[in-house]
C-alpha cells in the first residue's frame, strides 16, 4: 500500500475493545512495532467473533489479511490500557476493509491508526475466493444496527 495518511470517519466503527500491553509486548521501555501488530491481529479475532465469523468455517474458508496500513501516532509503555476501536469501511464481494483506530483509555489520545485488506481464503484449493453472502451480510454496516 502506499504512504498515503490514513483518514478514516468516525462513524465507521462498530466495535471496541479493551486490551493492556503487557510487559513481554515491550522493548526499550515502549510497545514493539511487532507487538501492536500482534495486538491488531488480536482485536480482528475478538470483532469478527463479536459478529458470529468463524476462523475457518466449515467450507475450510476463512477471511486473511493481504495488506496492512499502519500508521503509529504515539509511543506506548507497559501496562498503559487501550482502546481499540473497529469497523468496516468497504465491503464487496472480493473484498473488504477493516478500520482500527488504537487509544489510550486515561486520555484518548490516539496511539495509531490501521487498515487492514481482507480477503476470503479456501484452505483446501489454496487460493482466494469471493466473500460468501453469510460473511457479507455480517460485516455489513446494516447488520450493526447504523
């Protein structure tokens, strides 16, 4: 993806949820680059779960992410709580986009901002599919009640 600056509406998140860095996450005193992608990969688990979207389903598909932007505002210490807030911002067939804006709890001030590109994936033809109309209509901004 390019180097463009992430802008993002705030109405396109639906999701939030809460997560501490721990300790193991930090490095020179502040969360790894490493680590806040972990902590991404994390809260895509918790929103898609939130929505009912298994893992793997038993068609042995699955939504992966082919690209990631992000972007770090802010240094963050161990044990500092963040917000971490989701949404979908483009949904088709081939595709989506996932939001995730990151903040600290104490202040609200944002910590970073991601996209992440998802497509559906078939484990067992080992190649990207379209997005069943089950995932579709999951992730689609109607289903979250906006």
């Amino acid at each position: 993806m390019s180097d463009r600056e992430l802008n993002t509406k705030l109405t396109v998140f639906t999701f939030e949820t809460l997560m501490r860095v721990r300790s193991a996450e930090v490095e020179g005193g502040y969360l790894t680059l490493e680590a806040l992608v972990v902590l991404l990969k994390e809260v895509r688990a918790r929103f898609l779960y939130a929505k009912g979207i298994p893992n793997i389903n038993t068609d042995h598909q699955g939504l992966i992410v082919n690209h990631l932007q992000l972007s770090v505002l802010s240094r963050v210490q161990v044990r500092e709580a963040l917000l971490f807030e989701v949404g979908v911002e483009q949904l088709s067939d081939k595709e989506a986009m996932i939001a995730i804006k990151v903040s600290r709890m104490h202040d609200g001030s944002r910590v970073a901002i991601a996209r992440e590109h998802i497509v559906n994936y078939d484990y067992r033809l080992n190649k990207v599919t379209t997005i069943t109309i089950d995932m579709q209509e999951k992730l689609s901004p109607a289903s979250f009640g906006i």
